[in-house]
C-alpha cells in the first residue's frame, strides 16, 4: 500500500531523512520507533506532504502521491500528528466533523457511531469545547478525528506522548480495533514497548537512517533495542 524509497529531507542544510527506505502492506500494523529527533515526525510530514523531500520515491498503492496535502487525505492517506492540533475553541463534535471534510454531501452518522463506539467518553464530551478536555480525551478526539476522514492509510504520530498508562492501554485497544476494522496503520512512537505490544512489523530510525527492521518478537531479542530502549529487560 505504501512504499518509500530512499527518502533524503532536509531542515536548511541539516540532512535530516538519509536514504530512509520501508513499506506498509494492505491491512498490515506498522511500527516506526526511534528516540526523539530521530526523524520520526519529518518522516510522517513527508508523506502527508507537509514537508517537501529532496531525493527518493513516496507511491501509494502504487502511484506517486501528490504533494498537496488535501490531494493525499483525498487518496486515503491522514495524518493525526504528534500533538493532536485540535481545534480547541470548537466542541467536540465539531471537531468530529471537521475530519469528514474530504466527504462532500454525506451522511456522518455511521462514522460518528464508530468513533463513539471505540470513545465512549467522546459521546459524553459532545458538545465540550476541545481545550477543556483531558490530554487522554484530546488524543482520542484526535484519532476519532481522523477516522471520520474514512482512511485506509492512517498515520500516527506519538499517540501515547505524556499519557498515563490507563490512557495508554484504551489507546492500544483501540488501535487494534481500528486495525482489526481493515484499517491499515503506520506508527511513529517513542515508546518503543507499546510500539511492540501492538505493532506487527517494526523499523527502528536512528539518526535518521532506518537500521533495523522486524518482528516485535525479534526486536525484543535484540541485545541493543532490550539495552537502549527497553531499560535492559
């Protein structure tokens, strides 16, 4: 579904993406991890077109994506970024919807439904404005968001950062659900072992520069993801 193929980028004259090459299958769960300033978040705003790359091959379901980033939300592919960026004075529904905008002229109601299904608190929160909301309940509204867009192709980008692990655990089981739905799933995530609980398939970025990749399982073999990246367990 996605394929990219040595992917330079840089900030002014910092190299910041060096050849980055990797592929996300249909249906598949894919992981990206790394520690921060590794590249992670360039890489996603690359794809989504957000940020202009230098060299290399950015194709999904084999054709080249534009460089527009309405044009690649219309091909399928949506972006909930590192940060959330909800629209913070509207309520929750209203963010709801805005994530629908790619559908012109259509009935919301089933896409609203799945999101409160996997959210329940977003049913309750309605009519809250975003800004008031926990950080638990704003990453939540940030994948419903996302999801009403309808992806095929969704990419999330440090979806746990700064949430407490009971947060964490609602975020996990609902990814697998998303994932379950049929929807395909590139994450970026800095922790590396929510990244391996969920994903099926894991790149590990470095300095900008993919150097490993695998299972979950053969990444918790690894002596140097167990030492760096996992406390040494």
């Amino acid at each position: 579904m996605l394929r990219i193929e040595n992917l330079h980028v840089y900030y002014g004259k910092a190299h910041v993406l060096k050849g980055v090459s990797l592929h996300v299958a249909p249906g598949e769960f894919v992981a990206v991890i790394g520690p921060n300033g590794a590249g992670k978040t360039t890489l996603f705003r690359t794809i989504s077109g957000l940020k202009e790359h230098h060299h290399g091959v950015i194709a999904f379901k084999d054709a080249p994506l534009p460089k527009d980033p309405a044009q690649i939300v219309r091909r399928g592919v949506i972006h909930c970024p590192e940060g959330r960026h909800l629209f913070g004075d509207m309520t929750v529904r209203e963010n709801l919807e805005m994530g629908a905008f790619r559908w012109d002229h259509r009935d919301m109601s089933d896409d609203l439904e799945r999101v409160y299904a996997l959210f329940p608190v977003l049913r309750e929160r309605e009519r809250q404005i975003a800004r008031t909301l926990s950080g638990g309940e704003q990453q939540m509204l940030a994948i419903g968001r996302a999801l009403m867009g309808r992806p095929e192709l969704l990419l999330l980008d440090e979806p746990t950062l700064g949430l407490a692990p009971i947060v964490r655990k609602a975020i996990a089981e609902a990814l697998q659900q998303i994932n379950q739905d049929g929807v395909t799933i590139l994450l970026a995530e800095q922790n590396v072992a929510f990244a391996l609980a969920d994903a099926r398939r894991v790149y590990l970025l470095e300095t900008g520069q993919i150097v490993k990749v695998g299972t979950p399982e053969e990444f918790r073999a690894d002596e140097h993801v167990r030492r760096v990246y996992l406390g040494g367990v």
